[in-house]
C-alpha cells in the first residue's frame, strides 16, 4: 500500500479488506490510536484505570454512547468496526480469536476507547534525524511485559507493557527531550539500558510484535505502550472484550502536531 496515502483512503482500504497488516509508518503526520472496546459496565472502571495511567493508556478518543460505532471526533467516516486491519476478542480475559471485521461481533452496549500511540512520535523522532529500527527493518516494533506497575482502578489492575527502540547513548537522550513534548502518545521513556531492571529476561524475545537489532554501543529505550491495557483486560476477565491486534492501528484524521506541547 502507497504509505503516501491520506488516513482516509488508508482506512477505507483496510474496510475493503485489502491492508491488514501493521500500520507503522503510514498515514504519515496523524495519530494513530490503540483500541479497547468494553461492555458499557466495565466502561468507567477502564476510564478511571486510563486516567490513573495515563503515560501507557492515554486517552484520544471515545464513543460518545454506548453502541455507537462511528468516530467523527477523530476523522471522516470512522467505523471502528471495519476501519482496523486487525482486531483480537477476548472472553473471560482469554484471546480467542483475531478477525478483520467486527459488524457480527457489535453489540449495543459497547463503549470505544481510542488510546494514544508510539507511531505518533516515531514521526518526530525520524524528523530530528534519529532512527527507528523498526521502520528501517520495516516490522513490528517490539513489545515487553515488564514488572512496572500500573495502578489499580475498580477491576483492573497490572504491569505496563513497552515498546523498545535501540539508540546511541546521544540519540536516547534527544529522544527524551522530542517525546516529553508529547504526553497524549506515551511521552518520554519510561527506561534506558538494562531490561533485567524491567523484568525484560530475553530482550530478543518480545512478548508481541517483532524483534530488531540492537547494534554495537546501543542502548534499548523504553517508551510505555498501548498494549497495558490488554495485560489489564486479561487479568480483569471482562465477558466480552475487543482490542486491536498490537501493531495494527486506527489511524485518525488528527494531526500529531495537534497533541504536543511547547
């Protein structure tokens, strides 16, 4: 697919089924968000549980009512039921599946939650002239569970999981100044270098997503991850819940320029 195209031919691609892979680096210059779609009784604990999280959950968007699909808060013709290249349903906390399509699976008291991604940044930090390896490989960026606890809101409950990019010791340190400049997409990293420290054992086996390399005199950088939410999700057990799958992002109408700050 034409990584020049605008978010919303890029979505109505994905709606015809024609993209279903990861969305990093298209739809260049605009937000990309991370999705959790709960019954409309578990829906204030996950707002209160984002609001006490908000560096790995924060939040872009949301339904206005329970049951409504449509998005145009965040851009033309939003179906967040088809607009997704790939999302996982979750019962009882337990994956049980990953489909392109949600419209059999939609209930009227579903309540969207829209979260603030990585790619976001990735933009910023490839504008100042640093590297992202998973770009340059053109894979998944990879994903860790790690022993950093979130806190605790109503049901849920956790530890953030982050996404890691390997830098030189000088770009990791410009890194922090561009992404503290973007809070509502993870903002700075939460940790530079040893990944024990984390809980991370084997930095070449992420829990999702691909691994890259981490060359000579780099150091991995760890930026919370959108993917928390799913870690809270499965120890919550909620009977019925849908996420993205990691890597495969709603891409809005809405600029990154519009989320940093000064």
């Amino acid at each position: 697919m034409n990584k020049e195209m605008t978010p919303f031919e890029i979505r109505q691609q994905i709606r015809r089924g024609e993209f279903t892979g990861n969305t990093s680096g298209y739809g260049q210059g605009f937000v990309q968000g991370n999705l959790a779609i709960l019954p409309k009784e578990w829906a204030n604990d996950f707002l209160q549980f984002c609001q006490k999280n908000p560096r790995p959950c924060p939040i872009v968007g949301m339904s206005n009512l329970p049951g409504e699909f449509m998005l145009p808060d965040l851009g033309q013709d939003i179906d967040i039921r088809s607009d997704v290249p790939k999302y996982r349903i979750y019962e009882k906390g337990v994956l049980t599946q990953e489909v392109a399509d949600l419209t059999s699976f939609w209930r009227d008291d579903l309540v969207t939650f829209v979260l603030g991604c990585s790619f976001s940044f990735e933009e910023a930090l490839i504008a100042d002239g640093l590297e992202v390896r998973n770009i340059t490989e053109g894979v998944n960026v990879p994903m860790y569970r790690t022993n950093i606890p979130c806190k605790s809101a109503g049901r849920f409950s956790g530890t953030t999981v982050v996404s890691m990019r390997p830098m030189k010791a000088a770009d990791a340190i410009r890194a922090v100044q561009i992404c503290t400049r973007f809070p509502s997409v993870h903002g700075a990293p939460l940790h530079l270098g040893d990944p024990d420290q984390i809980g991370i054992n084997d930095i070449n086996k992420p829990d999702f997503g691909d691994a890259v390399t981490i060359k000579e005199g780099e150091l991995p950088v760890f930026w919370a991850c959108g993917v928390t939410p799913q870690v809270a999700i499965e120890q919550a057990k909620p009977d019925f819940c849908i996420t993205h799958s990691p890597g495969h992002m709603l891409i809005t109408d809405l600029p990154n320029s519009r989320l940093a700050i000064l």
